[in-house]
C-alpha cells in the first residue's frame, strides 16, 4: 500500500508536482491563448465571478541552491 497522501484538489496536485520537480533542475512552462476563467468570490451557489483573461507564458524554474 502506498503511503503518499491522496490528492483531491487541483492545489494539490500542483504542489506535488513541484515538490517532486523541487533540486532536479525541472522547468514547467504553461502558455495561455486566449484562456478566460471566471473566478469566484467564495464558495457557494450565490457566488459572484470575475473573468480572468491569460494570454502568454507563465514559466516556473526549480534549481538546487549553492
């Protein structure tokens, strides 16, 4: 049986990935065109959104420290 912890939600697995790619001199690169997502204020059904527009690169670098 394994004994890493289950991932449930998106931050999750975001933080996982970057823990693993964390000292192995990783690059994970997202690029956007014309990505819209509407962001709520607060969980629940009467939650209001607020559109997000991306468009362009978002790169994250990992390196060991000297």
């Amino acid at each position: 049986m394994s004994k890493e912890p289950s991932i449930t939600t998106w931050p999750d697995l975001a933080i996982g990935l970057y823990d693993k790619l964390t000292g192995r001199h990783a690059e994970i690169t997202y690029e956007f065109e014309n990505l819209e997502i509407n962001v709520p204020s607060h969980v629940g059904a009467d939650a209001t959104h607020t559109p997000w527009k991306l468009n362009g690169t978002l790169r994250i670098r990992t390196r060991d420290q000297a």
